[in-house]
C-alpha cells in the first residue's frame, strides 16, 4: 500500500508540474518545500529583475495576447466569406469579426476587474457561484430563455452576445472544487465524505447539460473536477474508481445515443460513402483542408475550404483554417503555444501550494487543466485523432461567453502569481 502511495504522489507532482521539470530543486530543498518553485529565489535583485519577480507574468500575458491577436486574425479569414452563403445573406463580411472584437473587448475590461480581487474573495464566492452556474444551466432548458441554435439550447440572449452558462460552470467547477478540496482536507482519504458530495454536485451539472445537448461542455467539466481531486490528494483507490465510473458512464452515454454511435463509426472512416456526406462530413474537409496546408500552408487568405466547404470553420473547426493557411508550421507552433501555457499555470500553481496557499494553487491548476484538456481535445477533433466533438480552442475560435470566459480565469491566474511574489518577497498576499 505504502509502495501505490508513493507511486501516486509522484504522478500527482508529475501531473502538476506538467513538464515543468522532474525532482525538487537546490533552491526548494533548501526552503523545505515539496515542489519547486520555478526558479525565484528570496535574494536581492536588481531594479529590472525586481520588476519581473514582483509583477505580473509577463511571458504567460505576451503568450495570451498572442493567441488573441493570431485568434482574431483567423476567425476573420476563417468567416469573410459566410455572407455568399444564402443562410447569412444579410450579414456584412466583417459580422463575425466585430463581434469577436466586441467580445475581446468585454472580456479583456472584465479580466482587468477581476485581477483586483484578492484570491480569497473566491474562496468565499465558490458556492454561491456555483449554485448560480447551476441555475443557469436550468435556465437555458427553458423556452423563451434558452436560445436553439441547430438543434442544440445552450444560450441566453443578451442583446450584444449570446451567453453560454456551460462556460461559466467551468470556471464555477474550478473554483468550487478547490474550495472543496480545502474544507475536505481531513477526509480525503473517505469515499463518502470526500467524493460523493464533489460527484453528486457535478453529476447535477451533467444532467443539465446534457439535456441541452453538450455532452463536450460535461466532459470537461467532469475531467476538471476528477483532476482537481486528484491533485488534492485523493486516495489513488478513489481516483480509479472514479475514472472508471466516468468511463463507465460515458461509454453507456455513447452506447444509448443513435446519433452519438454513428459520430464514433464516422470517425473510424470519415471518407467512406456511408458518411463522407454525413457524419464524416466536418472531419473529412478538415482533414483536407489541413492536408492542402502541407508544411507552409497555402498563405493567409488563401484556404479553400473555409468557402461553405468546412461548416463552424470559424469556430470548432479553426484550426483546419490554421493548418491549410498556415502549415504544418502553423499548427506545430499553436500546440506549441497550448504546450507551454498549460506548463506555466501549472507552475504556477505550484508555487501557490508550496506558499501553503492551498485553494489559490488548485485553482490555478485548475484553469490549466481545463485550456490544456480543452485545447487537446479541439486539437484532436481537427486532427482526425479524436471524434468529432464540438468543443472550440480557447483564447482563439470564435464565441463570446467563451472568450470572455478564458479571459477571466487567465485574470485569476495572474492574480495568484501576483500574490505568490508579494509572499516570496516577504508581504502579504
């Protein structure tokens, strides 16, 4: 037993780390610390290196600004086209652009908001938020509330942007997990008190989501929550038997759905006569569409089947339009940029735990685990390696509430890396 814990916690620092380095450092064994801390260390600096350790992040903001710029940019090749379609006739070639703009904007003002609340005022807000993220998705089931869009109610109607309550039950997933973990810490190791509470809590959430349907929005949501327990300290016991029933339940999810086999069987052959205009039809353009980027893509502008070929070009489906514009070399550096952003959230929240800030660190761990997850999961879907699943790329595809969703939980990450170097130069967070 000894030997499975041990094993369990070095998959835990592993997991947490996400490639941020194996072992402790120097520096961290020095401090007694259990992970490292990145690199920081409590000497004198000077002027300039004071200004990197105190302020905000400035390689994980530049990397986020990247992906905004290089987002907009693409969601405005991937849709200048839509309005010779009859559907949008009435549209102007900018529609979608302006209205990814607007939701930049909106998102980029509220995360600016949100970086002055201390971390702990989350810690108090965690179930009164998630209770509201709850009441949301209700809501959205409700005629005359809830907005349809190709047979799917998963939007309210705000006027400027539709809103999307499953992006708010990710961050609200996140935080209340966290806090949950916190207030759990002396039962973790008890099923009944430790995890049922956290599963009976996210089970209601995937009930409502998949009434709406968005069996992608519940996955995410689930895997944010199994990973957040984990990386509490869940007994390795509980962590399998909760993946197995999470297995368990969306094979049966699979099983039960007409519609939901057939997307798997179009996956195994997208090109086959049988789906190549079905189910198969979104995988097998965007297949091509990245097969005719080859290695330098065809040049920005220049995609094909972005013109009523590839449908949600703009949306689930952006990185096709990367991949046919952009290359080989195009997708490589978006993983690229995914691969290290996910990293250094997670280093980050690292750095909280061994602060003994403990919700602050699940919570940062959290986001990365949720924009990593996501972002393989859209990658996949794209690629060809995973079924079709509508889940779009954070930071990038098209979608208000998502965007300003994204924007928001890259705020509170900040503000916990803000509050980590208050700490490390020996102030209060």
């Amino acid at each position: 037993m000894s030997e499975t814990l041990t094993w369990m916690q070095r998959l835990r620092q592993g997991l947490s780390g996400l490639l941020g380095g194996s072992g402790v450092s120097p520096a961290a064994s020095a401090q007694g610390l259990p992970v490292n801390l990145g690199g920081y260390e409590f000497t004198r600096t000077s002027p300039a290196a004071a200004a990197r350790l105190y302020g905000v992040d400035q390689a994980l903001l530049w990397v986020v600004v990247a992906l905004l710029l290089w987002g907009m940019v693409m969601v405005y090749s991937s849709s200048i086209a839509m309005p010779d379609n009859p559907r949008f006739a009435r549209y102007a070639h900018t529609h979608f652009l302006t209205r990814h703009i607007i939701s930049l904007v909106l998102g980029g003002a509220i995360a600016l908001l949100v970086f002055q609340v201390p971390v702990e005022r989350w810690e108090k807000w965690a179930r009164p938020m998630f209770v509201l993220a709850l009441v949301l998705l209700a809501l959205v089931l409700i005629p005359f509330i809830g907005k349809g869009v190709n047979g799917a109610r998963r939007w309210i109607s705000l006027g400027v942007i539709n809103f999307q309550p499953s992006e708010l039950a990710k961050l609200a997933t996140i935080i209340y997990a966290a806090d949950y973990m916190v207030r759990k810490m002396e039962v973790k190791e008890r099923f009944f008190k430790a995890v049922l509470p956290m599963g009976a809590a996210v089970g209601l959430a995937g009930v409502f989501l998949l009434a709406e349907p968005d069996m992608g929005a519940f996955m995410v949501i689930a895997i944010i929550a199994m990973g957040i327990l984990f990386l509490g300290g869940v007994n390795a016991r509980m962590f399998f038997l909760i993946l197995a029933i999470l297995v368990m339940a969306f094979v049966l999810m699979i099983a039960l759905s007409p519609w939901r086999r057939e997307r798997i069987f179009a996956y195994l052959d997208p090109f086959s006569a049988e789906h190549a205009l079905g189910k198969g039809y979104q995988l097998s353009h965007s297949l091509i569409a990245i097969g005719r980027g080859e290695v330098w893509g065809v040049g920005l502008g220049g995609s094909v089947e972005k013109l009523h070929w590839l449908p949600e070009a703009h949306t689930d489906f952006l990185l096709a339009v990367i991949g046919e514009e952009f290359g080989l070399v195009g997708v490589t550096l978006v993983i690229c940029l995914f691969l290290w952003l996910a990293r250094r959230i997670m280093v980050i929240g690292r750095q909280a735990i061994a602060l003994d800030k403990v919700f602050a660190g699940l919570v940062a761990q959290g986001v990365g685990i949720w924009i990593g997850f996501q972002a393989f999961i859209n990658m996949g879907v794209n690629l060809g390696a995973l079924p079709t699943k509508g889940l779009t790329l954070p930071l990038m595809s098209y979608g208000g509430s998502a965007i300003m969703m994204n924007l928001i939980a890259i705020a509170i990450v900040l503000r916990i890396d803000l509050e980590n170097k208050q700490m490390m130069r020996g102030g209060r967070a």
